[in-house]
C-alpha cells in the first residue's frame, strides 16, 4: 500500500482518535459506577422486573399510613353533649 505523507498523518490521526476515545469511554465509565457490575445491574433489573410497582406501592403505603394518622387525630371526641 503507497500511501503519500499526508496519507500516513491522516491516518495516524484518526488511529490516535479512535483509541484516545475508546480510553475516554473506559474511565468515564468506570468513574461512573465504581462498586457496581454487570451482575449487579441485571440483579437490579430482575427484582424490578420481578416486582414493578414496588417503589409506587411503598409510596402509596406511606401515603396511607399517614392519612391515616392524620384522621385519627382529627377524630371528634364524644365529650360534647347532644342536643
């Protein structure tokens, strides 16, 4: 393969590109997510799966719990006379 000067910087330019962006790609990624790997990820994915209301039906409980809370303070208490 003949290749002119230009030929060879161009292509050594676009080899150190690709490699300076794949490195680029590894550490951000690793910056990212330190402690968690690809286990944990489909692990993570399997209990959502699993189980897709869950963070919804805990919200929901909390919700309840506290309406009813506040109900039962507001509950009349039977110290007024009837009429």
């Amino acid at each position: 393969m003949h290749l002119s000067t230009a030929g060879w910087v161009i292509l050594i330019l676009f080899v150190l590109f690709v490699v300076s962006l794949n490195l680029n790609l590894i550490f951000a990624l690793r910056k990212k997510h330190p402690k968690e790997d690809w286990v944990d990820r489909i692990q993570e994915a399997n209990r959502t799966a699993a189980n897709p209301w869950k963070k919804e039906d805990e919200s929901f409980e909390e919700l309840a719990r506290k309406v009813e809370e506040i109900q039962s303070a507001k509950k009349p208490t039977n110290n007024h006379p009837s009429e």
